[in-house]
C-alpha cells in the first residue's frame, strides 16, 4: 500500500547542478502535482499533469521541467540549481472524473524531498 | 497576493476542549475547500472537506464550516486529543480539488 512515492528524502546541491526528483503513484490517479514548501508558506503549486503525455504550468514553473509519459512517474527536472530552489518537494496524485464534477478524490501526498541549495 | 490566508501561525489548546483553526480566502471563484494534516516529516493528508452549496460538513470530531459571504471557513476539533497535534492546512480550489491553493498553516498543539 504505498501511495505516492518520492526519491530522495534529502539532497544538497551546489549552485548550478541539475537533478531530477522522482515520484511515482501506484493508485491508478490520472493527475499528478508537484508542490514546494517554503518555510512559514503553504504550498505552492509548480506542475500538474492530467494524464500521461500532458503537463501544464503552475504558480512557480520557472526553473523547472516535467514529463510525464506514464501513468504511474512524474519526475520533476531542476536544470540549473539555484539557492531560491532551496525548499521542500511534495509530489501529490488524484483521481479526477471531470474537472468541474463533483466527484474527485483529494490530493494524496508523497513524504516530500528536502532539497538544500548552496 | 495570499488568496488563501490562515492568520494565526499557531494554536494552543488544552485536551479535550475545542479547537477552533480559521482561514480566509479572497478569490470569488474557489468552490471547493479542504483541510489538510501534517506531521513533521510526512506530507500533507487529507481531513476533511466541502463544496461551496454547503455550510457545514462533520466528520466524526471534525467539522468544517464556510461563510461564503464572509469568505471565511473554520475547522473545529472536539474533543482535541495530543494526537491531533500538529500543522493544519487551509486549501482551496475553484474545480473541485485539482489545483489546489494552500494557506501557510496553522501549528496545533494540543496540551494533555
């Protein structure tokens, strides 16, 4: 029964390093998220995927890219590491019927990535 | 610009009485609010919910309430138990729980 999977739980990199964050799904959710946390903020939102081949931007998107050509994998790519990524990573999955219907499950979360930048 | 704010950074309350966490929000278009649960080292959980044609949702010792006039909804715990201890989040939503927008959480500690 594990949900919604992330690797790594730490890493630290140095300014201009890239690194992908893995997180995979095995309950068959259709949309996938990735969310940072800074401290003392909520979450916000970097990525979202309603289905395998397609990703749109969130609120924070700049740095970052994702893919998504399964079901079950989201990764999300940091190109060039910059001390501003400093934050923690959450990926998250859902099931969604229809966009505007009123039945969707809420948003799982995996543990998170804590990614330190210097 | 905070669409989704919780104003009180933390919460202190004795076991066994109620707990009351705020949030208010601004963006007209949310229909759809949830509360979520974290403890440290974990991710968010889902707790509890409701859609913009209710006022009240309960849940066992959760209830939720929306003042849509107000822009204002409200989480109650009772009884509070040291196991609810820990970072609330507000969020909200104008399609039914995708794209969610989260508040900066509230630290609940509940004293036993």
């Amino acid at each position: 029964n594990a949900g919604v999977t992330q690797t790594p739980k730490f890493r630290i990199l140095k300014i201009g390093q890239s690194m992908t964050l893995q997180c995979t799904q095995d309950m068959n959710h259709n949309y996938m998220y990735w969310y940072r946390q800074d401290p003392g903020m909520g979450l916000k939102l970097i990525y979202y995927s309603v289905g395998a081949g397609i990703t749109d931007k969130g609120e924070v998107p700049n740095g970052y890219n994702v893919s998504r050509s399964t079901t079950e994998d989201f990764p999300l790519r940091l190109e060039l590491a910059a001390p501003s990524q400093t934050s923690v990573y959450f990926c998250a999955s859902s099931y969604v019927l229809s966009p505007r219907g009123s039945y969707n499950s809420p948003l799982h979360f995996g543990n998170g990535t804590r990614l330190t930048v210097t | 610009d905070q669409q989704v704010k919780q104003n009180s950074p933390s919460l202190s309350v004795q076991e066994g009485r109620i707990s009351i966490l705020n949030c208010d929000y601004t963006n007209s278009m949310f229909d759809y609010f949830l509360w979520y649960k974290k403890y440290p080292a974990e991710g968010p959980t889902f707790l509890i919910s409701i859609s913009s044609i209710k006022d009240k949702n309960e849940d066992g010792r959760f209830t939720v309430f929306l003042n849509k006039s107000a822009k204002h909804l409200s989480l109650h715990i009772v009884p509070s138990q040291p196991g609810d201890s820990a970072v609330y989040f507000c969020a909200a939503s104008p399609e039914y729980g995708n794209k969610l927008v989260f508040g900066a959480g509230t630290i609940l500690r509940v004293k036993s």
